[in-house]
C-alpha cells in the first residue's frame, strides 16, 4: 500500500481493537483507520498521524502519550533490537494472546470457506511452536554503515533503507548470533566496505548463517569485483570458530532485493559448501540458498500431520507440488508411499533426488514449474494419485497450479499454506471444482510474529 506524508502533523487518540499483520494496534479515529506501533488491543494512546493512505481509509502513527492501562497481554519484548528492525514485531504481545490473533487471523481470512457448506469445520486451536526463542536456523544480516563508518550487520528498519543493528537477536539459533558477531568483526578487520544501494559500491552486501545440529555455514554475498584477499581474510577468521563446517562466497549485483538469486554459483572458500539437515530422519544437502522451514523441530511436526492426515500405505501413489527439499514428500515416501515431488529451485531438488536415492525411498524429483509444466513432464505425474499436497510460496496458486491440481483429480488433496489470505482464495476455487476442507490446522513456526502456516486438508465431492 503506498502512503503519503501526513501534509501536517495531526494529533488523535486511538484505542486498539485488533494488530495488523505487521504487528501495530489498529483503531478508528474520525474515520479513518490508524496503525500504530506498540500499541497492543484495548490500550489507548494519543498518536501522532505520519502517513496516510491516498487511496484508503488507513493512516500510520506513532505514539506521544500513552493513555489508562497496559493490556494484560504485554509482556516485555526479548530482543535489544526489538521495534527498530522490524522482525518479530508480536514479541511484546503474551504467547498464548499471539496463538489466539494467529487463529482469529485465519478465521478472517477463511471465512468465505468456511460459509461454504463445510460440515462444520472449524479452524483449530493453532499448533504452538516448542520453542520461543533461538528457533531459527537461518540468520539473514544485511550489510550497513553506522554514521562513524563502522560496518553493521541487521536488518533495514521499517519502510527504509536504513539498516538496524540486529546483533543480538534472541531469536536465531544462539550460534547463529555468534559467528554473525565473528563476521562484522572479520569483515571490518579484512576492510570489507558496506555495499550502499542507492550509490551502488561497496562490497558486502548480505551475511547468511545457517546452523545444523551446531554446525554452521556462513554465506557472503558480495558485490561482484570484490577483492578476493579481503575474502580469504574472512574466511581465514572463521576458520577459528569450531562451529563452522563451511564459508562460501555468492556474487549478487541485482537490484531487485533477491539475496540468493536462482542460478547463484557459490564460491568455497572454507571447508564445505553445505550442512547435512535431517528431514523425515534422511539425510539432506542444504546449502546457502535453498528453501527450508527457518523452525525445524515445528516443521518436522508440521510434516509428520500432513503425512498422518494423508494417511499414504504401502501402495499409495502421492504428488508433492512445491517440494522444495523434500520435507513433506520424505515424510510421505517414508510413510510407505510412492511419490513424485516437484520443484522449480534446480539446486534444491538435486539435493532432494540424491537424498531419496542413497535414503532408497521410492521417490522421484522433478524439476519445474508447477504451474506450467511441458506435458511429458505431467506425464511422470501419473494418472490419478490417491494424494496431492502443494506448499506454494505466500502468494498462493497460480492458475497453472491450480489446474493442474484439480486434473491430478486426487481424492485427497492437502494445502499447506503460509499465506492465509491467497489461501482463503484459494479454496473458494478449489470448493467451486468440488473439494471441501475437512481439516484446518495452524501452526505456529515463527512465534513472535503474525506468521502462520495452515495445514488444510481438502476431499473431493
Ligand atoms: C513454501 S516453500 C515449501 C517447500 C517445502 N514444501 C518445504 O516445506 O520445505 C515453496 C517452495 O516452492 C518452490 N516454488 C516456487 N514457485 C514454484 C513453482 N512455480 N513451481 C514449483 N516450485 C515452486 C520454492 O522454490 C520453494 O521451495
């Protein structure tokens, strides 16, 4: 949504009646609409209006007074970065309030569904993550200058490009914290510059770290041209760090915000190039790039639901659009089913073809388009499976996926979706060509945040 300078700053007082998805209280106020940071639910403040929609009702502010009492859902924020970067912007909100916005957050965007003749289906309580904090195995850190020239490693803050320091971050992997920290420093130490967007020079651009049961891979992805002894010297630091199992280097010049872009080739410098994650207890090459649940003991309980709810026995023929690494078909082929998995990320599932190979699961990995898919492809799909899941990304189905989900014709199909609103859409289509929801699952894997990935399973007829 584009938004506009407020032409004066006007003052008004809002009370919170719910959070938007990026983690402000929204209340009305003379008409209009207005977000505000840090205010949770029935607190009332008066607020500063910033910005205002020029084609809504909605306008931003920030707050001057806080006014009357707390909500009884506050609790104190765990991160030192928390409200500057812009991540877990829920992390001031009580767990047990976040689950109940996260499953009244899937109500809303179901509800065209669920006025469709469902039976009764009712979303369910939202699974909750086991773990608050140190969940993540994947940091991202974007390169940044403080106004001293010293480098930083965080995140752009809201709406800028200002980057907010982010070390410290309760909420990646403790060891993830750590080598980000040996980075900023080694890159610093090796004259590593902070690319800057606007003028395009510098060198670094983003940091990756990604950890597997203590082992860590640390990415640099740097603008091409940038001298590779200052990258031997970073990588000559890690080396001292036990966790680290590799360091590779990826070139970037794109301006379109990708931070891994397909195709990406990623340079060794130390050790290996990959982590080995378990997934369905297989054993699976992961590298920088590719996709995989930032939550993984949450993940793993989310895929061992999709396979118990697709119930597959020996014999059972299943079709796993949006595979990625194979999380979810694993579980299936592990479970006793045949399964065709497909994916557009050539890296990942050559990964995932190698894994089911030396694992010996009957599973065979497709790379494509699961939306526009060349027809002998379709063909290895084969005629009717007795089970389809699909992961999209956020956005949901494109009509191709769409299509070619409702001509696999399967009686069973499941949608695992991490985007609840594309999801609503979706399965008003998918209802209109027959299939209806007989489960609705949330899960919570990134508590903290207004994220939530729904398991729904939908029969045909
Ligand atoms: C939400 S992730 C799910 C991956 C996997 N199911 C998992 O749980 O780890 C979506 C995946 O879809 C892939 N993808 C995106 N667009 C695609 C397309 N048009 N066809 C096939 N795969 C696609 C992405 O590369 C990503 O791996």
């Amino acid at each position: 949504m584009r938004r506009v300078l407020a032409a004066k700053p006007t003052r008004c007082e809002v009370q919170a009646s719910r959070l938007d998805d990026g983690g402000a209280g929204v209340g009305a106020s003379s008409g209009r609409l207005v977000h505000v940071a840090d205010l949770l639910p029935d607190e009332r403040a008066e607020v500063v209006i910033d910005h205002h929609s020029p084609h809504t009702a909605d306008a931003w502010g920030h707050i001057v007074r806080r006014i009357g009492a707390a909500s009884k859902d506050r609790v104190a924020p765990a991160c030192p970065g928390w409200g500057r970067c812009g991540g877990c912007t829920w992390q001031h909100l009580s767990y047990p309030a976040q689950l109940a916005a996260k499953r009244r957050r899937v109500e809303l965007a179901l509800a065209d569904v669920l006025a469709i003749d469902t039976h009764g289906v009712k979303v369910s309580e939202v699974r909750p993550s086991p773990a608050m904090f140190g969940y993540r195995n994947k940091g991202k850190y974007v390169a940044g200058r403080t106004q001293d020239d010293k480098l930083v490693l965080g995140a752009y803050a809201p709406r800028s490009h200002h980057v907010i320091d982010t070390l410290g971050c309760r909420v990646v992997a403790p060891v993830i914290d750590e080598l980000a920290s040996w980075v900023r420093g080694a890159a610093e130490r090796a004259g590593l510059r902070a690319y800057d967007e606007q003028a395009r020079t510098g060198e670094l651009r983003y940091v990756i770290v990604r950890e597997v049961a203590g082992d860590a891979l640390v990415a640099l992805i740097v603008a091409s041209g940038t001298p590779r002894a200052k990258l031997e010297l970073v990588a000559n630091s890690l080396a001292g760090h036990p966790a680290v199992h590799g360091l590779v280097v990826i070139e970037n010049d794109r301006r379109d915000g990708a931070i891994v872009p397909a195709g990406s080739s990623a340079q060794v410098l130390l050790g290996h190039g990959y982590l080995v994650e378990n997934l369905a207890g297989v054993p699976v090459e992961v590298g920088a790039g590719e996709f995989l649940q930032v939550n993984r003991a949450q993940a793993e309980a989310m895929y061992a639901r999709v396979a118990e709810l697709a119930s597959p026995k020996a014999g059972t023929r299943a079709v796993d659009l949006f595979a990625g690494l194979g999380g979810i078909g694993l579980h299936l082929a592990r479970a006793g089913a045949t399964v065709v998995s497909v994916e557009i990320d050539r890296d990942s599932i050559a990964q995932l073809r190698r894994a089911a190979e030396r694992a010996h699961l009957p599973l065979t990995a497709i790379a494509g388009d699961a939306g526009d898919l060349p027809a002998e492809v379709r063909a290895q799909l084969g005629a009717a499976p007795d089970v389809v899941v699909v992961n999209p990304p956020r956005k949901g189905l494109s009509e191709g996926a769409r299509e070619l989900l409702l001509a696999l014709g399967a009686p069973t199909s499941i949608y695992v979706s991490c985007g609840p609103e594309a999801l609503g859409k979706d399965l008003v289509a998918l209802a209109a060509a027959g299939y209806a929801p007989d489960r609705i699952e949330p899960f919570d894997l990134m508590p903290g945040t207004a994220q939530v990935e729904t398991v729904v399973r939908l029969r045909r007829g």
